[in-house]
C-alpha cells in the first residue's frame, strides 16, 4: 500500500484570520507520518527554549508596564474586562 502525505510537520501561515490569531501571530501546523519530539526532527540551531524564572505576578506587572495586556495578547470582550477590572474599583454599596 502507498504512504501518502508529508513526512515532517509544516508550518502554514493563513491569509485570513481572527483578531485573536493575528494578535498571537498564529500559524496552523499539519502533522506529518513522523512522531518523533520535535528536537529530533529539527537541527537545534532552528529551536529555541526560553526558561522564565519569575514570579507571575511581577511578570505581569513588567509585561503591563511595556504595554502587553490581556486585551493585546487575547483581544475580545472577556480579555478586555479582565484588563478593565485591575484599573477600575467599584463601591460595592454605591454599585457600577
């Protein structure tokens, strides 16, 4: 019988996306006939790993600080709230 398909994963860039996707500069993978971890497909010069060692809270407050948000990162209503809700305090007893 014929093995059809690509034996590598690929990378495909779409033409038209949701504001969320561009936001996180998505791309669609399609998976090829190998299963192998991706660090022994690939030469090591084309991978990077990134370790952040920080406390969430301070990396939040640094990423704020050069203007990444929930809402630039994920941008719809629920992101946007979240975002409004750290900048806005409301008198529980005066209500919204």
């Amino acid at each position: 019988m014929e093995e059809r398909g690509l034996e590598h994963a690929v990378a495909i860039e779409p033409t038209r996306i949701h504001p969320r996707m561009n936001a996180q500069h998505s791309y669609f993978t399609v998976h090829g006939r190998r299963h192998e971890p991706l660090t022994m497909l690939v030469d090591e010069k084309w991978l990077l790993r990134f370790d952040i060692h920080i406390d969430p809270k301070r990396g939040m407050a640094q990423l704020r600080t050069l203007g990444i948000a929930d809402s630039t990162i994920m941008p719809d209503a629920d992101s946007l709230a979240k975002e409004l809700s750290r900048f806005m305090v409301i008198d529980e007893e005066e209500g919204p």
